[in-house]
C-alpha cells in the first residue's frame, strides 16, 4: 500500500511529538513512587533538618515520600556526586548548600562541575551567622573588636565548624574585608567550638544562629553583630556587620537541586511546591525556628545565587590559602 506524501508527513510528525508527549505526561503524572533527597552532611545539622522539613512539605503536597538519606563526607562531595551521577528523571535530589559553592575552589580536583551538573531547583531558606566573643575580649562593637585584632596579630583565635565550612568562610572573610589576622582553629562541628568557646580557649567565633540563644541570654558569650545584609528576624536587636564594614554579607543558605537534564517541567513543578510552602505560616514558623529567612523564587534565581556564591568565595579561599582538612 502506498501512502500519500501529505499523509506521510502527517504521521512522521506525529510519531516524532510522541516522545515529547510522554516526557510531559511523566512530569505531570510525578513523581509516581518515593523520592531521595540526599544531605550530604550528618544528621541533626541544618542540611540534615532542612532537608527532612522541606521533604515532608512535599510529600503532604504531592502524595509520594520525600526520603532523606545522610551521604557525609569530603565536606558534602560524597553525596553531591551521588545525585550528579543518578538518573535525571526527578527521584534522586540534593539538598544544596554555601559548602557546594566554596569547594568548587577548595578542592583541586573534583570529579563534576557543580554548575554544570547540578539543575537549580528552588532555593529554600537563607540562615545569618553572629559574630560571638568570649566574655573576656574587650570588644562589644563591631569597631571595638577590630581594633583589639589590630593592636593584637596572630593573638587571637577563631573558631569554626570546621575548615571550608560556613562559619570559617565568613571570618576569613570579615578578615580579608578590615585587615586583621585572626588564628583559625578548626573544630569537628559547631557544638565542639562552642563548647571551647565557653570555656575561653577560643576567643570570637562566627556562628550559625541554631543554639546559641541561651549562650547570648545567660552572658556565656556575648553577640557583636549578624552577617546578613540586614538584620536577622530571629535577633533583631543585634546590628548588621554591613554597617560597619560596609559590603560584608555571608550567611548558610539551602535549597534543592536536581540532576543535569532534569525535565524543566519536574522542575518547575517542585519549585511551585517549594515556593508554595515558603508562602505558608505554618511552614515558615518551622524554618524560622531554626533561624531560617525564606528565599523564594524561580529555579533560575537560585541558580544565579550558586552562581554568585562561587565566585565570591573562590577569592576568600584564595585569600586565605584554604585547603580541605
């Protein structure tokens, strides 16, 4: 049987639609079975909680289990190279976070592009850090500890969660911007830094603001100033480092990511899930209680952030001459 020319074309075409069709249909029908969204840092940090508090949005929203699964180690490569390598159909998922945009220059050889193979997704929450000091530092300003630094090289010692992670980040930033040379000393986690913060081995810390209510209240440690922009909804009464050092800003954020190649329609339909869920009360009363700020927007919003936050740390990591631990 022979069939017509026009008809032909008409067949061809249709048979080459179907396969965009399917895609479609598999977008809108997602997700179909349990989803993972891998924390590529240990359990109870704010990655891990982040993670379990947005998984649970989604699926009270779209009817199948967001699981979290803990992938830690070489400071969230492990895990960021679990979802780079799976499957980009929407069912592997990673929590993003500050240490995915800083070890793209901390670590020499990685074996993905973190840009390049990671789809933004939405962002979820932006967390601010404090500026904290020992009792014992004379120094209740921002100006006032600058100056003991000055008058005090190589005397001081700084604290963090751990080298290359969000706290480190922003002191050897705060460094870099007024001209001082604070010790780092490194600590596996922030509990541990606290803890010898307290106790005066350590003298200023930059720290994430989950916890440390009680230390500020009872005057274990004295707060300076937070390092977002503006000021922190969950310590309003503390001032901005901006302020005195005019375009200083870091702070943790998080947000979700998906595979390269990752359908736009899966995409988009977990950003509006997302963004649905910054919207509400309830959920945003739960992110504020680990002192999360809501960053809503579109995929390609939070893919700019990635994109601006590499490359403003790449200059602190070569700054400060940082190695992985």
């Amino acid at each position: 049987m022979t069939i017509p020319r026009r008809t032909f074309l008409q067949l061809a075409a249709g048979a080459a639609a179907l396969p965009a069709f399917a895609r479609i249909a598999r977008a809108q029908a997602y997700p179909t079975r349990p989803v993972h969204i891998v924390a590529a840092f240990g359990a109870g940090g704010g990655v891990d909680i982040t993670a379990r508090l947005i998984g649970q949005w989604l699926s009270e929203r779209l009817g199948q289990q967001f699981v979290v699964e803990n992938r830690p180690g070489a400071g969230g490569n492990l895990g960021t190279e679990v979802v780079v390598n799976a499957p980009p159909d929407g069912y592997m998922l990673l929590l993003a976070t500050l240490p995915n945009a800083v070890n793209a220059s901390l670590y020499e050889k990685l074996s993905f592009d973190f840009i390049r193979d990671i789809t933004p997704v939405a962002g979820i929450i932006r967390v601010p850090q404090v500026i904290l000091v020992h009792p014992a530092v004379p120094a209740t300003t921002v100006p006032e500890l600058i100056a003991y630094a000055k008058a005090n090289p190589g005397k001081i010692n700084m604290a963090s969660a751990g080298s290359g992670s969000a706290p480190h980040l922003a002191g050897e930033l705060f460094n870099a911007m007024v001209g001082i040379r604070m010790v780092h000393v490194a600590y596996r986690g922030q509990g541990q830094a606290l803890g010898d913060l307290i106790g005066g081995q350590v003298q200023v810390m930059f720290a994430t603001t989950p916890g440390i209510a009680d230390f500020i209240r009872t005057g274990k440690l004295r707060a300076l100033a937070v390092t977002t922009a503006g000021r922190a909804q969950v310590l309003p009464e503390l001032p901005t480092v901006a302020d005195f050092v005019p375009g200083y800003e870091a702070s943790q954020w998080y947000g979700l990511g998906a595979p390269r190649s990752t359908p736009p329609a899966i995409v988009a339909k977990l950003n509006a899930e997302i963004n649905a869920g910054l919207a509400d009360a309830k959920m945003k009363a739960r992110l504020a209680d680990i002192g999360g700020e809501v960053l809503p927007g579109s995929a390609a919003e939070f893919g700019q952030l990635i994109a601006d936050e590499t490359e403003k740390w790449a200059k602190v990591v070569k700054f400060a001459g940082l190695r992985p631990e």
